[in-house]
C-alpha cells in the first residue's frame, strides 16, 4: 500500500462513516412524526449502526493521521514511528486537531455503547458527530483562511446529513412492513422537504470551495489538471444523485403515498422505491470516494 492510497482509503472511510454518524443521528429528529428518542427501541438498528459508524470514525482517524505522518516524513516506515507521531502531534496544527478529533471520537464512541440509549446520549452523539465533521474543514485545503473553511464545515455538514439520510431511509425501506409503512411515508416525505434546502447549500459551498482552489482566472482551462478532472466524476456523480432524488420526490413516493392511501399493496411501488434509495446511496458513497481523492490532489487555484 503506498501512502497516497493508505491516505485516499483512510479520508474516504472518514467520511464515509462520520456522515453516516452525524446524518443517521440527526435523521429522526427531523424525519419522524413522534420523538423516537425517547421511545428508543422504537428504531432498534440505530444504535449499532451509529455504534459501527463511530468505531469507524475512530480507526480511520487513526490512519489518517497515521498516513498524513509518513507522507510529511516521505516514508511509509515512520507512520507509526512514535518520534515522528510527536513531532506531527506537537508541531503541526494538523497534528493539534487531529489529537482533539481523536479524543472527541473516543468519547462518541464511548456514548453509544450502552443498549439504553436515551434523549440526551442522543443529542450528545449529535452534537460530538457534527463537530467531528465541521472541524475536517479546518485541516484540509481551506488552510488559515476563514470564509473558506466555514464554507466547507457547512459543506461537510450538508454532505454529512445527506448521505447520513440516505443510509438511514435505506434501512427503514429495507425493514419496512405493513407494520411501518406510515413511518416510512412520513420519513420519506419529511425529507424530501428539507432536501431542497440541503442542495442548494451544497452547491453553494462547493461554489465557494471552487472559488478559492480552482480560482476565476483559470476557467478557461477547466478540467485540465486532475484535480479539476476528479471533480467532474464527483459533478456528474452529484447530478445523477439529484435526478434519483428527483424521482424519489416527485414520481415513487407520490406513487407508495397514494397505494397506502388505497389500501393497496404497497410492494408494487416500494421495490422501485429500494432500488432508486439504493443506487441514490451508492452514488452517494461514489462521491465521497472522489472526495478522498480530491483533497490529496493539488488544486490548480494554490499552485
Ligand atoms: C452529494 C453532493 C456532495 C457531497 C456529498 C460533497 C462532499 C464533499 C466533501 C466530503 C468534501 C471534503 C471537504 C474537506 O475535506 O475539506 C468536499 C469538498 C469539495 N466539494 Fe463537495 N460535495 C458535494 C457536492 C459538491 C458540489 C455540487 C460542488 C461544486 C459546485 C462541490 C465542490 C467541492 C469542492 C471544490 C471541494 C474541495 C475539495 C478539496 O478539499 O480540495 N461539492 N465535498
């Protein structure tokens, strides 16, 4: 494994399991009709889902900065070398971050482990997720500037809640029966409404994000570095998650909504239902892993 891709694998793990964390946490406070936090047994996956999502938050942070280490060391033998650790801990602000993020997904962790959960672990886990998130912002290509970094905390929160959502409405469409078929509808529904609004920050701080790393003054020469190259797959990844969201909205659950409304059997419309959920996630997941990519490469605008 060379370092790059030790670092490309641990960032996407990162991300990938942080916003399944703080989007699954978040996803009943806004997507559920009553506070399944305090009738917890109420969603029983959540917990070891979010359990899982935390242990992986945690080990990937590990080789994140196990990785980051040897690539400022330029060798693969020093990312668990205790004297070039220290010295990534104690001299670098990426080393100071990393060493708080670490302790904050320690505690996470540690919050989800008891079987009875209750509101406030809940909102705990919410709160320590979306910090954990956020403050990726602050080590990555934004550097020490401060409009830059806010917008990509907002963007890793957006990003976050999304694919977090998605992984939590896959499961309920999976473990959905006639028993909770409303509970589905309301989730589906209730996030489709914020889902707009999720978009339009996306594209916005990413916006922003392309302002500051590809600059005005080089759109003449879009997509000819590879990093410019790495964001057009996660563009057109993006666009292809927004016409299946687009249909999720306005053409499968209007069709689930009105067979439960008719007393009709739900299955017809709920397997079209699965598949655009699933294809909706794994492009989801697709673009995380441009992602991971993405912040190992050089952005044109701070060659
Ligand atoms: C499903 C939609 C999207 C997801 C899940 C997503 C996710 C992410 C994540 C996780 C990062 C990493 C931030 C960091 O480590 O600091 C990022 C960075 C970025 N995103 Fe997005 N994003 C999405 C849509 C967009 C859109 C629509 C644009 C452009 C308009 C965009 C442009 C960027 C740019 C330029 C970066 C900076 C990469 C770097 O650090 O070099 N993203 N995105």
């Amino acid at each position: 494994m060379t370092i790059a891709l030790g670092l490309i694998v641990s960032r996407f793990i990162h991300y990938l399991a942080l916003s399944v964390l703080f989007g699954a946490a978040l996803f009943p406070l806004y997507g559920m009709k009553r506070s399944p936090l305090h009738d917890y047994p109420f969603l029983p996956w959540l917990r070891p889902v979010l359990l899982v999502a935390a242990i992986a938050t945690l080990i990937s942070a590990f080789s994140w900065l196990a990785f980051a280490t040897a690539g400022m060391s330029g060798s693969l033998a020093d990312a668990m070398d205790r004297d070039t650790l220290s010295i990534v801990i104690g001299g670098t602000s990426f080393g100071q971050l990393w060493v708080v993020r670490l302790a904050l997904a320690v505690i996470v962790t540690l919050l989800l482990l008891p079987k009875k959960q209750g509101a406030w672990r809940h909102y705990a886990v919410i709160a320590g997720s979306l910090v954990l998130l956020a403050s990726i912002g602050a080590s990555g290509h934004a550097g020490e500037n401060v409009i830059h970094m806010i917008a990509d905390s907002i963007h890793l929160l957006a990003a976050g809640l999304w694919i977090g959502a998605l992984f939590a409405l896959f499961v309920l469409v999976i473990v959905s029966a006639n028993s909770n078929m409303e509970i589905l509808r309301t989730a589906l529904l209730r996030f489709s409404g914020i889902g707009t609004s999720v978009v339009a920050v996306l594209v916005l701080s990413g916006l922003i994000n392309s302002w500051f790393l590809i600059g005005p003054d080089k759109l003449d020469q879009l997509f000819v570095s590879r990093y410019e190259q790495v964001l057009l797959i996660k563009l057109v990844l993006f666009g292809a998650m927004l016409l299946l969201a687009a249909a999720n909205r306005f053409w499968l659950t209007p069709r689930l909504a009105a067979a439960l409304d008719s007393d009709s059997a739900p299955s017809a419309p709920l397997r079209p239902l699965r598949m655009s959920i699933l294809s909706e996630t794994v492009l989801g997941v697709g673009v995380l892993a441009a992602v991971a990519w993405l912040g190992t490469l050089e952005p044109p605008g701070l060659a």
